[in-house]
C-alpha cells in the first residue's frame, strides 16, 4: 500500500487538487536558427552591435517593422521571426557573411 494512503483513514482524507486549479510548471523554450543565420545569434548577444552601424543596419533590414516594434532588440527579433523570414533571410547571402 502506498506509505501517503496508509496516513489516513479512508480516501476522502487525501487532499486532491481540484481540477480546475492550475499546475503550473517552469518550461523553457530555446529557439532554432537555421545553420547559416547563427552567426546573427552570436552577434546578437554581443553589445558590439550596438556601436557599429552596418550590424545595426543588417538587424534592422531583416525586418524593420519589427525591428521598430523590438526597441532595437537583436535577440528578440531573432526571437520573434517567423519560419517564413528565417527561410528569406537564410537566402540571403548578406544575412550570414562574416
């Protein structure tokens, strides 16, 4: 017999949650770059962006509308784009030379 059932009397003294409770649990989610826009994500975390116009110009043409939207946030644009962009952007020899 479990050793948690053998405390108690019957089983209305066992405390199940209800289910309309929520279990919440911690997930974290790491997205995938397509091989060739990894330089992009090595880039990103590095705040050398910051100084150097043509980085920021590049970050800013992958998609500038978001780019706007993301405070200028390289991580959280490589964060946020679609597969669809990803795709485009991985074509696009100027996004992963260097």
């Amino acid at each position: 017999m479990n050793q948690k059932l053998r405390q108690f009397e019957t089983y209305k003294d066992i405390e199940y949650p209800k289910a309309t409770e929520p279990i919440w649990r911690k997930i974290f989610i790491q997205s995938q770059l397509p091989e060739n826009l990894k330089s992009l994500d090595k880039l990103a975390r590095n705040i050398w962006w910051s100084w150097n116009n043509e980085i920021f110009e590049l970050f800013e043409s992958i998609d500038k509308e978001l780019w706007k939207q993301l405070h200028h946030n390289p991580i959280l644009l490589l964060d946020n784009l679609s597969y669809g962009s990803d795709k485009k952007s991985g074509k696009n020899q100027e996004f992963y030379q260097n």
